[in-house]
C-alpha cells in the first residue's frame, strides 16, 4: 500500500503515516512510534497531509490525527495525480510538437489536413490506431455516396479493425443508407459493431479510446470541406465521449 500511495505522489514518510491512518485515529507519538517515523520529523509530515486535505486533526490533547473517509481520500490522491500527469504531458506534447513544426516535421499529437488526400490519410488514423473503442457521429450532413472511393476503403478499414476486437459504435442520419460493407458488418459482429439512428447537426467526429479525437469540418455541400483534425488529449476525449452517449441513448 506504501508503495501505491508513493506512486500517487506521497513522499516515503507521508506514505508511511497516511496507510497507518487509513484506519486508525492516532496522536503524533504514535504515528512515530508505528511507523518509525522519526519524532522530530513527524510533525512535519502531518503538516504536509493537512495542507494537501488529506488528513484531520481533533480538539482534544493531545490531538490525535485521523481520516474520516479513506475512499475519498484515495478518489482526491487519485484525481489529483491525473490532473498533474494531464499538464505534465499537455506540456510536453506542446513542446515536441513546436519542435517538429520548426524541423518541418509532423507531430504525432496534432495533426490538421486541408486536401482530400490529408482528409484520407487523417481518417485512416482513427481505424489503424484504434485499440479498444470508437464512437463515431456522423451528422444530417453525411452523404455516403460522395467520396466513395475513400468511403470504401475506411469502411474496410472498419471491418478490420471490429475484427481485431475494437469496439465501433456509429451514429447515423435516420434517412442516411448504410453502405453494404456496414450493414454486413452488423449483421456478423452485432456485438462490436453497433449502429443507432439520428439526426444531428453535430461536428461529425470520431472518438478513439481515451484519448484521442478526429474532428471534419464539412458542410451539406461536400465540395465545402473546410479541413480535418486529428488530435490527442483526454480532457476533449472526455467532453465528447459524454455528448456522444447523450445522442446515443436517445438514438433509435
């Protein structure tokens, strides 16, 4: 447990006092005592839990040191760790991705395609790099018919990557035909490729797992394409995983 909690970002001492009172309530020669915490030290270690809120203190003498609810507790340190690992590596991300854009490189975590032949490559990147999960909204504006030779080879893709055991859910316009290769998919793999009906004017976009989002840009006119987007981070994942299922449980 001490070294979970330490991986939650604990010191070793903080670790050591916290386990101890996850179920105990104890004065501060106690803790030193079970823990082996030095006493001059302790003192300091429980002024740091109090500050992160992770322990309380009574009224009494002398005043013993508790936790009034350890799941709470493991939620905050939990929470707490997601949300510094997310800016260290939204830091990061930003960083090599100025880098490639100065070599003239492409980046990995930010990708933009304006030309249809970007449009194909970006698209492909949903399927091919996909491992558990993809929810897809295809909006009022969808026209299966336009663009069908790219359409036939995404939608091949999307038979192979169900067939790996990705998990494909799609929203489609109630009047909008669903193409052959899907309808057989459906019909052969119900449990990993699923279809609900429809119509939305939502940004057309594709969910990947848990952290990554295709976003298109296009209008009722297939001519107006106004770009693609592919980018990864969880906290915009998260936002449109949500609104995802709000369209698909009122979907038929």
């Amino acid at each position: 447990m001490e070294q979970e909690l330490m991986n939650l970002g604990l010191s070793y001492y903080e670790s050591k006092a916290l386990n101890l009172l996850l179920s105990q309530k104890l004065n501060l020669r106690q803790i030193s005592d079970k823990t082996k915490i030095p006493f001059g030290k302790v003192y300091s270690v429980i002024k740091s839990l109090k500050e992160k809120e992770l322990v309380k203190e009574t009224n009494t003498r002398p005043k013993l040191i508790y936790i009034e609810n350890a799941s709470e507790i493991i939620s905050k340190l939990i929470k707490d760790k997601k949300e510094k690992d997310y800016e260290n590596e939204s830091k990061l991300k930003s960083l090599v991705t100025e880098i490639d854009k100065i070599k003239g490189n492409k980046t990995k975590f930010f990708e933009i395609g304006t030309s249809s032949q970007e449009n194909k490559l970006i698209q492909l990147r949903t399927f091919n790099e996909a491992e558990n999960e993809v929810l897809q909204i295809l909006n009022i504006y969808h026209k299966p018919k336009s663009n069908r030779n790219s359409k036939n080879i995404w939608e091949k893709s999307i038979a192979d990557v169900v067939k790996k055991g990705v998990i494909f859910k799609t929203i489609y316009p109630i009047k909008c035909e669903i193409p052959k290769t899907l309808e057989k998919l459906n019909k052969k793999h119900p449990d990993k490729f699923q279809i609900k009906r429809l119509d939305t004017d939502f940004t057309r976009c594709d969910i990947i797992d848990n952290n990554k989002v295709m976003i298109k840009l296009i209008h009722e006119d297939p001519l107006q394409f106004g770009g693609i987007l592919f980018i990864e981070d969880e906290k915009l994942n998260r936002n449109l995983r949500k609104i995802f299922y709000e369209l698909w449980n009122g979907a038929s």
